[in-house]
C-alpha cells in the first residue's frame, strides 16, 4: 500500500492548487473528445508508437451517460549480428468504460461504472470491474472544478501464466473493491488548462492506483495539443513485475 499512499498524497496536493474537471455533457446531444498520437523512428532502430483516447457523453434531464476507451501501441525493430531484423512489441494495451450518472442533487449524484481493460506487459492479461456509488462535484466555476466519486464493487482479473507454471497457481481472482476517483480542473490562462485526475481500486488481492496529469493548450475552437504524464501502480503484480509504470505523451485532441 506504500505505492498508493504516495500516489494518493501526490494527488491531495494537487488539489490545492488545480480543480478537476466531471464528465462533460450536452443537453440531449453527444460531446466529447478524441486524442491521437503517433511518432516513427527509422534508421538503425525503427520505432513506432501509437496511442489514442475517445471520449463521449450526453444528458438527458437527470441522466448522464458516458464512455470513455483508449489505448497504446508500441513496437521496436533492430538489427541483430546475423543482420536479421527483430522486432520486438514494447507495449500494447487498451481499455473500455462505461458510466452512467443520475443527478439526485444540486452536485450531488449516484452513477454505475464498468471498465474493462487487457494489458500484455503489467503481468495481468485482464481485468474488469463493475460497481457504483456516489459522486459530488465540490466546486464548480467557470475556471475551476472538483468532483469526487466512491463506492463499493466487484474486480475481476486473469494472470499471465508463468513458465513454468507452478502448482498451486491460481489465474483467475474475484473480489470485492471499493473504488475512489477525483477529477480537477484549472483553466491557467486563455485556451490553457491543466487537468489531473486519481482512480483507485482498492482490494485485498491487489490495488491498482492511476495518476494522470495534463496541460491541454486550444489551438482553435475544436483542436488542442496536450501533453500529459501517467502513472500507473499495482500494490501486488505477479511475476515479480514491476509495480509502477509511467508514460509522457503529446498529443493532438479534437473536441466536439
């Protein structure tokens, strides 16, 4: 739990400097964004990355739905001592989710979420989770916002199998979880905004904790460039993985 509790402070001191931003949703219409990033090496080394985030939402009177998917690709190719090339896959992931809110109050509302998400390298191969809650959003202005959400739920993941894979090895865990998010917002000066948000699922098995901050700058009414830092912890990932993983991308981001 240490990996969590310095997420978690990194997060809290955030908060007193930047406000946090909650799903953004149209009357009776569809909005949101897509960010896409793409980069190519060649040469000696070929390298590609390519990452991309979707994001969409609508409200309907008391209603809000929302979903929200991406992933991240990258591949190496070199030339070994024979001359031949190897290619080497160094990060393929994806997720998917789903939220849908039912505002009860002024801030104040009551959501269900289910996510679901597949990662090659953090050593589980899929993991899921459904749940719900409440959230409120704390401070809403035109240059600031604060929301937070919390709630009990189920989490569900696969192991990668190990080689030799041990007897008593077991690849499939269910459990209970609470989960906790926050998101902030803070509009830093004109078409300059600074977004950061914290999720974590908490269980016995194991913790999975996400930091992400962001500076999104307005090129025009609808496209940004955004340049964001992810952290990603597990208290418990097997096969002696590591426990935390990073990634600082720049990207280009449509808003509709």
């Amino acid at each position: 739990m240490t990996g969590l509790l310095i997420l978690a402070a990194a997060s809290a001191s955030a908060s007193s400097l930047f406000q946090p931003t909650e799903i953004k949703a149209e009357e009776n219409r569809w909005s949101g964004s897509v960010v896409f990033n793409l980069s190519s090496a060649t040469g000696n080394t070929e390298n590609t990355v390519i990452g991309g985030r979707f994001q969409i939402a609508r409200k309907y009177k008391v209603l809000t739905h929302a979903f929200d998917a991406g992933g991240n690709y990258t591949e190496t190719t070199t030339t070994d001592a024979m001359g031949m090339d190897v290619t080497d896959v160094t990060q393929n992931n994806w997720f998917a989710q789903y939220r849908m809110e039912i505002q009860t109050g002024d801030r104040t509302f009551v959501y269900g979420k289910t996510r679901y998400e597949e990662d090659q390298f953090s050593g589980f191969d899929r993991k899921a989770f459904v749940g719900g809650g409440l959230g409120h959003t704390f401070v809403k202005t035109d240059t600031r916002e604060l929301q937070m959400l919390i709630g009990p739920g189920v989490q569900y993941f696969e192991r990668e199998v190990p080689s030799p894979e041990p007897a008593n090895f077991e690849r499939t865990e269910t459990s209970a979880a609470v989960f906790f998010g926050q998101t902030f917002k803070q509009v830093i000066k004109e078409n300059v905004t600074f977004e950061q948000s914290f999720d974590a699922t908490v269980a016995d098995e194991n913790t999975t904790a996400i930091l992400n901050v962001a500076v999104k700058s307005n090129l025009t009414d609808k496209i940004s460039l955004r340049t964001s830092y992810n952290i990603k912890h597990e208290t418990d990932p097997p096969q002696a993985r590591k426990q935390t993983d990073t990634l600082l991308s720049v990207s280009i981001g449509y808003d509709f």
